[in-house]
C-alpha cells in the first residue's frame, strides 16, 4: 500500500470519481425506475393507512378493551392487564392518543411485515450452512449500521412519506427476527427429529407439527425484539414524514420544548414496556405448554 501514500492526490482523485460515479448511477436508476417501485409498494402503502385509519377512528374505550383482553389472553397476569390500562390511560390524559395510535399502527404493520420475510428467510438458513453464512454478514451490517444511513437510499428511491419511513423501519428491525428463527429451529432436540423421521414424517410435516411449534418461544423472543428496535427507530423515522410520538420528539428537539419531548418520549417508554410484557409473557407461557406436553 506504499503506492497509496507516495501519491496521495492521484488516490483522493480515484475515490472522488468512484464516489461520483456511485452516485451518479444511484440518481439515474431512482429517476429511471423510482416510480416503478413506488407504484410497488401502493399496497404496503394500503395496508399502513387502514391500519392507522382503524385505530385512530375507533373510540378509546374499545381501544382499551382490545388491549386489555389481548393482554389477559398472552399472560394471564392481571398484573399486566392494569398495567397496560393505566399506561393508555396516562397517555390519553396527557393528550398524545391519536399520536400514539399512529404508532401502534407502524409497529403493528412492521411487525407483520418482519414476521412474513423473517421467517422464511430463518427456516432457509436454518436448513443450509452455507445459506447462513452468506446471510450472517448481511445481518451484521443490517444491524451496525448507523439508523441514519437507512434513510438516504429509501428517501432517493421514494420520496418522503410513510412507506419510505416503514421501510427503513422494517430494515432496522428485521435482523432479531431471522436470527432467532434459525436459532429456534436450530436448537430443536435432535432425538425428537428422530423419532419424527421414525414416524415416516415428511420435511414439511416435521417442519410444522415439530420443528415450528418447539422453536416458537425463541421466535416470540425475535418478534419482541423486533418490536423494541422499530420503536427505537420512531423518532429517526419521523425525519421522513412518518407521523406518531417521534414528531412531537423531534419538535421539541428543534424548538427546546423540554415537557414536550419528555412526555412523549416516556409515552414512547410506556408502548415498548406494553409490548414488552405482553408478549415476554406470552413467550413463557409458551415455554411452559411445550414442557408439559412433551414431558
């Protein structure tokens, strides 16, 4: 590399060029086909406005009845019930309801979206080693790189707007959700494959019936960190017009309104501890089935 220091102007003057060129050919393919693959995420785009149209528009008590029952349902803790209650209840006091709903709606569609792509991606890697070591790096850049930088691309590509917002989410918080996957089916006893196998089980059967249903507590682990990572990349998102608590985050931040960004921040704490609890306990619940029902 001494060639590198011994010309010092010819060196910044190649990477000037590629970063140009980069660039360059970025800017020509978003205005070549930009509009192609925003017309490819109008249902994505559907799907994230009915989403925040249905919880906006449904009056709070059902809201909080909803809420509440899911709540019982995954934990069977009443513990959790009043909590959840009373944090929605603060939240809708303090005046930020609608707000929070609209981020509900962007984690629930981020979530769901985590779910369709993550899991078959993790049962691929979890079938083939070197799939998985192909992904793995993927992964690692997915999830060291700065959350800033996710926006660059996706806002060239679309614009500004909810879907752009969406995606850098999704793309922020994929990665728990295929790891835990091939780690869950992974860690599935080999013996219980075995007697699958002795059963005359087809890769399809032992996938469903075996291998799915043992790997479920450590998925429900990936979807609760899939949960957390899209909360936290909230506020980031709403640089790009994704609306919800991190707007009022990042008024307060550019206008030093200290109550305002304090409150809907700890309403921000309040939804991942919601989300947190709620299926942290449902995950053990899980756990708990599985060791009864399989000795």
């Amino acid at each position: 590399m001494d060639w590198l220091t011994r010309f010092p102007h010819m060196n910044d003057g190649m990477l000037r060029d590629l970063k140009k060129s980069i660039d360059d050919g970025f800017r020509s393919f978003t205005r070549a086909y930009g509009d192609t693959i925003e017309s490819f995420f109008e249902p994505l785009q559907f799907f994230l406005i009915y989403s925040e149209r249905l919880l906006t528009r449904t009056p709070w008590p059902i809201i909080l009845i909803v809420i509440a029952l899911i709540a019982w349902f995954a934990s069977r803790s009443w513990k959790i019930v009043i909590g959840c209650v009373i944090t929605l209840l603060l939240i809708g006091w303090f005046d930020m309801w609608d707000d929070t709903m609209k981020t509900i709606s962007m984690i629930f569609v981020c979530t769901v979206l985590s779910i369709v792509i993550g899991i078959p991606i993790g049962i691929a890697m979890s079938r083939s080693n070197r799939l998985q070591s192909i992904i793995n790096p993927v992964l690692d850049v997915m999830q060291t790189m700065p959350s800033f930088v996710y926006l660059i691309p996706v806002v060239m590509l679309l614009g500004i707007g909810k879907v752009p917002g969406l995606i850098a989410v999704v793309i922020y918080a994929l990665p728990p959700m295929i790891r835990l996957t091939n780690l869950g089916i992974r860690l599935v006893d080999r013996d219980v494959l075995e007697a699958a196998d002795a059963f005359g089980s087809s890769s399809w059967q032992k996938l469903k019936d075996v291998q799915m249903p043992l790997a479920l507590p450590t998925i429900m682990a990936g979807i609760n960190q899939t949960i957390m990572m899209a909360l936290a990349m909230v506020v980031i998102a709403s640089m790009i017009g994704v609306q919800g608590l991190g707007q009022p985050v990042l008024r307060a931040i550019s206008n030093q309104y200290f109550t305002l960004g304090v409150f809907n921040g700890l309403a921000i704490v309040g939804i991942a501890i919601i989300f947190d609890r709620i299926s942290q306990a449902y995950g053990k619940r899980l756990q708990r089935h599985l060791e009864i029902v399989h000795g």
